[in-house]
C-alpha cells in the first residue's frame, strides 16, 4: 500500500535538496491506516516538522479547500445550472459544452431530500462525489444509450434519518450529509442527432425538493417553507464566473498563510467527512502548529516553514498531474474518484479535472505537448492536427470530444467563433474517403479545411482535453491511446 507521506514527501523534499532526514525517516513509515502522527516519525527538529506536516497537510485535504467554497456560493438542496456554457465559466476547473448540467450540493443533516426525475428519450449521467471527489453510486440510475426509464421519485436519506418517507418514493440511503449531485444531459445522440430541446425540456423539469416542502409539513427548527416547485434554476452563465481554481492557486503561492487559514476552515467545517484515525492525527498535528494562523515575532521562522510547505504541496500537486504522462504524450489518470489512499493524484485531478467521472463514465486524455515534447502554443500560421486513423478513434457508447483550454486556469478558450470543441456528434464533421477523421487546431479556420473539424485554439500557450463518454473496448480496458498532436507545417 502506498503511503501518501512518503510519495508525496520523498518526491518534493528531494527536489528542494534540503531535509534528508525527514526523507530517510519518511521511507520506512507504516501505510495510512497504520501511520502515525507526522511528527512522530521526523527527527530534524522542529523546522523539518512543520515544513513537512504542511506539505502532508494541504496535499491530502487539498479538494475540501474547493468543495468548500464553492459550497458557499452553489445551491444547497435545488439543482441548477448555466444558461450556456462559454469562455465565461469558470466556477468549475475543465468545463466542457459537450452536455447540459444540472448540479446541488445536499445537505441532510436536517432531513431528506425528495428528487423527481421526469422520463426522457435523452441520455444523461448522473454523479455523485464526496467533498474530496470519490465517486460513490447513489443509487438514482444514470440513462445509457438504449435504454427508457419510467419517471421515478426518490427520498435521499442522511445516514442519522430513520423517519418516514412519503409514499410513492423510493428511498435511497446516502452515505453522507453533504455530497455533490451532478446531472449531465446529452446534447446530442451518439449518432449525432440533435436533442438540445429535449435535454434543456428534461434538465428543467428535474424537481428537488426538502421533504418538509414536498410534504407540506412542518420544517426543521421552524424553517419558512420554500414556496417555488423546485425544478432547476436555470441561471445566466455569470453566476458560475468565479475562478476558485485561479484564486487557490494564486493564494497558495502568493499568500499561503491566508491559504492555510482558508483550508483549516473548510478541513473543520461539518462538510467534512468522518476522518479516518490517519487523517484526524494529521489535522490535529497541523492545528497545534498552526493554531489561528496568526504568528508573532517569536514565531517568524514556523511562518516561513509553513508558507514554504505550502508552495512545496501546491508544486507537487501540479507536477504530480503533469508529470503523469504517458505514450504520445498524454496526461491519463484511471483512478479518478478510486484513489484509495494515493492522497496526492486525487490533489492533482481536483486542480485540473474536478468533478471527474470514473472510468467506468468517462476517460479523460489530457495533452500539454505535441509528440516531440514541445509545450503546445497558438500563432499565426501555425496549426496542429489531431488524426485518428481508420479505426483509430476512440469507442465510447456516448460520445467523445476534444476540447482546448487556456494554460493555467484551464478554462474555455474565448474565439470570435464561440466554438469550443470538435467532437464525435459535431454536425458535419467530415470524414476522409481513408475513413481517417483530422482536427485542425489553429488559431483562425484553416481555408483548405471543413469548420467542423477545426478547434479554436488562443495565441500562446494552451493544452486539450479528448474525453470519452461511455467507455467501451479498449478505452474501458485501459489499452486504449490516443493518436500524438502533431504540429503541421503552414
């Protein structure tokens, strides 16, 4: 089993070529379930602990720093969704336009929730995460392709509620009190048909609602009974503009005392899940150093090592996603929501992929460089290709799209077009008498090529994403790799 202090301490401390000890005394530490306090293992001195107990700290609570905040700004208990999706979202790292979503966060503490989900001819997906993302079947079914459900009706059930439910409802009892509910619609089918109207039809007509208010019952602690009939809120696309990942990664870096204050917070909050022993030993070793993150003279020092822990974590996050790279250069990652104790690819996924799906759902490819190695990057003339060959493209029972991000944030890339992804149910995308399918990627259209499969990309550097849908054959198998981005000559 692999111990999250030593893969992500080793790695970081040696790269900084400072701490030896706390390494060595690192490399034979017992597995999470076994470990000990941090500190109990170091013998370098105070100095080496706080430094270390930082970087253990943010690097295995990193996600509730997201899930938590966001949950400050998101709906509690009532799905909702953006009007559109474009260069202007960014509440959620790596966002596509390939479905419509619908997404809450619950809350059970207080009572059930009842969910109502219309029949619909449209195939949708639905995801539920813990505030750390591991995905965990909820038990309201997804809607593959070939398949029709009958409208059903649903009581979600904190794991403390042994009340009554309303009759017609099936119950469903959740794991946890405070989980993320993701509905995603298809927007096209796998052929290719265009169904926007009925997908925007079925997200609309999803209704959640507290028991109290479906009931018309007394609500907990005298609580004014919501009046509206709790179908999506349908939202402009500005009320999911704010930038968490930009703002986490600008304060770990730029202010990461103000970090740690953040992420102590959203580490103690009742959002959190029960903790394992590991787990609660870590954050109370963090809390004594750290105490209310306020530091006088005397203490300067124990600033620094924590300020310094936290840029050491924030790297080892990014460099751990990056670095994940494999043939034809790109970034894949198989146990998304399944990370078992590897506390440090589930940081990674949440800075750059957050909300994804497991690989039975989905499988994500994510490319940085071309199949030389050289870092992607838009300018006049310039454009590359995506080209799979006869056979060659990915199987999916959904769908599979490619889609280009700016470099940090990765975000949406804004185009005079408003076009943002080529994919296998785009409209028109030609196929070559080869039986070959090419994407050109480029600043501006390429003359000599079909719009559907050009992919806007910005000047400067960029990355992209090719996501799979429904994974079937070697994509489900893992053998599955996607051709190089090859840069083509004007």
């Amino acid at each position: 089993m692999t111990n999250p202090a030593s893969e992500i301490l080793q790695r970081g401390l040696r790269r900084l070529g400072a701490l030896a000890a706390v390494t060595v005394a690192l490399a034979g530490a017992p597995p999470p379930a076994m470990a000990q306090p941090i500190q109990s293992e170091l013998r370098s001195g105070p100095s080496a602990k706080a430094l270390a107990t930082t970087v253990e700290y943010v690097s295995t609570f990193y996600p509730l720093w997201f899930t938590y905040y966001q949950s400050q700004v998101a709906t509690q208990n009532r799905l909702v969704g953006p009007a559109r999706v474009t260069s202007l979202y960014h509440i959620v790292v790596a966002i596509n336009v390939d479905t419509l979503y619908a997404s809450t966060f619950l809350s059970l503490a207080a009572q059930p929730v009842i969910l109502t989900v219309p029949a619909s001819s449209t195939v949708y997906s639905v995801l539920t995460l813990d505030p750390y993302g591991n995905v965990f079947e909820s038990g309201v079914p997804s809607q593959p392709p070939g398949t029709s459900l009958a409208p059903a009706t649903y009581a979600l059930a904190g794991p403390g509620y042994t009340g009554p439910i309303p009759a017609g409802t099936t119950r469903i009892s959740m794991p946890l009190d405070v989980s993320i509910m993701i509905f995603r619609v298809d927007k096209f089918s796998p052929s290719g048909q265009d169904q926007m109207a009925q997908a925007e039809s079925f997200r609309s007509s999803i209704r959640m609602q507290a028991l109290c208010d479906y009931s018309n019952t007394p609500c907990p602690n005298g609580e004014p009974h919501d009046t509206s009939d709790g179908k999506t809120l349908i939202l402009p696309e500005v009320a999911f503009a704010i930038p968490f990942k930009t703002i986490a990664d600008t304060l770990a870096t730029y202010d990461p005392i103000g970090f740690l204050r953040q992420l102590q917070a959203a580490v103690n909050s009742s959002n959190t899940p029960a903790m394992s022993t590991y787990e609660r030993n870590l954050a109370n070793d963090f809390d004594r150093l750290f105490g209310n993150g306020h530091f006088g003279f005397g203490k300067l020092k124990l600033r620094a090592d924590l300020a310094a822990g936290t840029r050491l974590a924030h790297e080892l996050i990014v460099e751990r996603y990056l670095r994940n790279e494999g043939e034809n250069r790109w970034v894949h990652f198989t146990n998304i929501g399944k990370w078992g104790d590897h506390v440090l690819d589930r940081a990674a996924i949440t800075e750059y992929i957050q909300y994804g799906n497991d690989i039975s759902a989905a499988a994500y490819y994510h490319a940085f460089r071309d199949e030389h190695g050289i870092p992607l990057h838009g300018s006049p003339g310039r454009r590359y290709v995506l080209k799979f060959a006869k056979g060659q493209q990915p199987e999916a029972s959904r769908f599979w799209s490619l889609t280009a991000y700016t470099p940090e944030a990765i975000e949406l890339v804004a185009n005079p077009a408003n076009k943002y992804v080529v994919a296998s149910y785009t409209p028109g995308l030609v196929t070559a008498a080869d039986g070959s399918v090419t994407i050109y990627m480029s600043i501006d259209k390429p003359l000599d090529q079909p719009e559907a499969n050009w992919l806007p990309i910005p000047p400067g550097p960029f990355n992209v994403m090719l996501r799979v849908y429904g994974p079937e054959g070697s994509v489900a198998s893992d053998t599955y790799v996607p051709p190089a981005v090859v840069q083509q000559s004007p």
